[in-house]
C-alpha cells in the first residue's frame, strides 16, 4: 500500500492573483447604445463594477495530501455522498513510482499569516486505500456503471507488468473498471472484455437504449492505435458495438444528443496512425449503429471538445480548440460552433484566444444558469510561459472576455465542486514552469 503524503503545491499562490479583469469599460460607445444590445452593455457594465459575486470569490487554492504528478490523469465525483467533491489521480510521482490513489475531501483551511497578509486557502486530502492498478499516461473518469447511484471508477494507462534483465521497466496498456461499495472501498470488475489503453480517452454513456452503460475507448494498444464502441450489460462485460471505426489516437471525447433524436451522440478529436489529425461526429440510430457526419469542422491537432447549451434553444453547442501546422509553429484556434437543433453546427462570430494541447469547457462558471467558456493550452511555442487559462462570460451569446491566468503543460484540467459550495471549481496537475505542481482555481 502506498504511504500517504503530505505535500504542499510548489506553485506560487501569485499565480492565482494574474488573473486580470478583461471587461475594458472604457470602449463603450453610449452613442451606439440601442435596444437591442442593452442587456449585452448592462451585462458589460455589471462585470465591469465588479458586482457579480461569484467572480469576485475566484482565489488560489494550495493541495495537501496528494502529491503532484507527472503523466497523469485525474477526476472528481462524490463518490461518498457527503456533498463535497473527491478526485482520483494517476501517474509518476517525483520518486519515479507510478501513483493511482482515491483522495477524500477532509477540508477547506484558511491560513491568515499576519494582520495585513493577504489569507492563504488549502485544500487538504486524505488517501482512501483499495485494491487497484497503479497506471500512468491514461485516464481517469466517473460513471455510474451498474445503475445503483454511485459514482464508479474507469481507468485506463500503463502499468509495470515487469522488469527486463537490465531492470528497465516492462509496461503494459490496462483499464479497469471499479465498482463504488459505499462503505470508503471499491471492487474490481473481473473480465470485463475492455481493451488495455494508454494515452487514452474513455466516455460513456447508454448508447443503444438497454438501460446499460457503454463507453467509447480510445488509444494506444498493446497492438496500435484502438478506437471503438463497446456495449455493456448489467454486470459491466463488454463486446465490440456493431460499427467499425478505424483507429485514433484521441485527444478529446464528448456526448451528446445533438440531433435531439433521444438517442447519444458523440464527437472525437485525435490523429490516427498516420499521424493525421481530425475531428469528427458520429451520430448514432438507436441503436449503438454509428455514422459519421457531414460537418464543416476543422482537424485540429491536440483537439478539445465540449458541448454546452450557449443560447438556451435546447439542443448542444460545440466549444472546440486545438493547433493548425503553420510553416513554423503551430497555431491555435478556439471555435463555437452553434446546433441547428438537427446536429447541424455552424461556425459563431466568437474571438476566443486560440489555444492548443489543453481543452475547453462549457460551464456555468457565475451560477446565471447559461454556459461561461473555459479553455486552456498554450498560444504559441515560440513564447516561455504562453501556457494558460482563459474564461469568457456568456452575455446572452455575447462573450466578454473575464480573465486568464497561468496554466499547466503535460497534465490535466479537471471541474469539479471540490469543497461543496455549489460552485464548480479548476482542478489542475501538471508542469509549470518545468515544476510538476497541483493547485485549485477556486471559484
């Protein structure tokens, strides 16, 4: 069993304080005020005044107890119902070991360090031993498997199956399900027919109506790149779904029903074998028969997706970035494409920050009921320290942009309301500035 750590994020809590206000007051024209665009400028204003409550509470928060990791993956769910979010994190710790623990909220602790020091907030961590698969460069998500309310756990990566003679480490793809108990322990699904993946996505959800989870799997094989739907039954055994799809390497993986239809949608960024990178929609029957849609979407390489309701008309919209080859460096674009309500998606006249080999969000962020934007990545290699975070304020589909900030490289972003609050937070592991650090944007 692995000892439980308790380490302070070596990122610097200046970090959280670069965000900058980005609502320029200053540029409104009140000649051009008319009707139409009043709630835009009010919300505008609004933001500008700083009177939304809910941005004004955005901090830098410290983790404790878990330590932070390289090539890894990480997810939050409340997995023991006491209204705080918990997170699983993968990867390789500092002293070379891979590390895949479950980490329980304990609690929110504020530090005040002197009478005119600005309040230092920590986020402390307790492990939760259980039998499980320690894997690095794969991914971690919550799904509820066997339809009992809890959240349960899919993990995928690479594991130590060995050592050669030279005691150079011998890894072998995994995934594993494991099945919340409810008592602080999970069990393992033995058998589970899924393929062992690494730098992996997995998404799920009940694609041929049976009432039964399935999950969309992709990555990289023990035998190349995999990419498929496979259909599960009540006790979590999976079989290849009727359609083939050719193999990819994906970076992203998103559900939806974008036809309104009743039945799941999903769309998949990635590149194949050839090293060639796309992004395409795959709209389903019913019946877990997939075929690929028409669309006017780009091939970004390090592509993110989202899908979000932007403009309240009941059907998912698209948030999209990732990198266009340049002759030189490779460019970043970050797009909103807006649903037909038949799954139809047209590009929207947005001006997001392109960024690339992160992903994007859409989540309501102010608690105004709409879809805030949230992307990440980085801008451009030919700049140290382009790595960010950016969000962008839904003003009735009109985006203002709010802040950005410092983000992370080689790691993961994950949302998730870890202290309870009602307010999704950012929780990020990765390397910053060369550094391999853990640290929450607290909003």
């Amino acid at each position: 069993m692995q000892k439980p750590v308790q380490l302070r994020s070596s990122v610097n809590q200046n970090y959280f304080e670069e965000w900058e206000l980005r609502g320029d007051c200053s540029m409104l024209n009140l000649m051009q005020i008319n009707a139409q665009f009043f709630r835009v400028l009010l919300g505008i204003a609004l933001v500008c005044l700083l009177v939304d409550p809910s941005w004004a509470q955005r901090q830098f928060v410290f983790v404790t107890g878990i330590p932070p990791l390289r090539d890894g993956a990480h997810a939050g769910a409340d997995f023991d119902g006491d209204g705080d979010e918990d997170v699983f994190v993968s990867g390789r710790a500092e002293d070379g070991t891979l590390h895949t623990v479950l980490y329980k909220f304990l609690r929110r602790r504020v530090v005040q360090l002197g009478p005119l020091a600005k309040p230092e907030v920590y986020a402390d961590y307790q492990q939760v031993p259980f039998f499980k698969t320690s894997v690095m460069k794969g991914s971690v998500t919550w799904h509820d498997m066997n339809g009992d309310s809890r959240p349960d756990l899919v993990v995928t990566g690479l594991t130590i199956s060995g050592y050669t003679p030279d005691n150079s480490e011998i890894l072998t793809p995994s995934t594993s399900i494991y099945l919340n108990k409810g008592t602080d322990d999970f069990g393992i699904v033995p058998n589970h027919g899924l393929p062992g993946v690494y730098n992996s996505k997995v998404a799920a959800g009940d694609f041929n109506g049976d009432g039964f989870q399935d999950l969309v799997i992709g990555g990289q094989s023990a035998n190349g790149p995999v990419f498929n739907v496979w259909i599960g039954d009540s006790l979590q055994r999976f079989v290849p779904g009727p359609t083939s799809f050719s193999g990819v390497q994906p970076s992203s993986i998103s559900v939806a029903d974008v036809d309104q239809d009743n039945d799941l949608d999903f769309i998949v960024a990635g590149v194949d074998a050839a090293g060639i990178a796309s992004i395409k929609l795959f709209v389903n029957d019913g019946n877990a028969q997939f075929t690929e849609a028409e669309t006017s979407l780009p091939n970004l390489y390090f592509g993110g997706t989202a899908f979000g309701d932007i403009d309240f008309d009941g059907d998912p919209d698209l948030l999209i970035n990732g990198g266009h080859l340049d002759p030189v460096f490779m460019r970043g674009e970050t797009s909103l494409f807006m649903n037909d309500g038949a799954g139809h998606f047209s590009k929207a006249q947005t001006n997001f920050k392109g960024l690339y080999g992160g992903g994007v969000s859409l989540i309501d962020l102010d608690r105004d009921t709409d879809a805030d934007v949230f992307s990440w990545g980085i801008e451009t290699l030919n700049q140290i320290g382009s790595e960010q975070i950016t969000v962008s304020e839904n003003i009735d589909t009109y985006f203002l942009p709010i802040g950005s900030a410092p983000s992370i490289l080689n790691g993961s972003v994950a949302w998730f309301d870890y202290d309870g609050n009602g307010r999704k937070d950012a929780f990020l592991a990765g390397d910053r500035d060369g550094v391999r650090s853990m640290f929450i944007y607290e909003f």
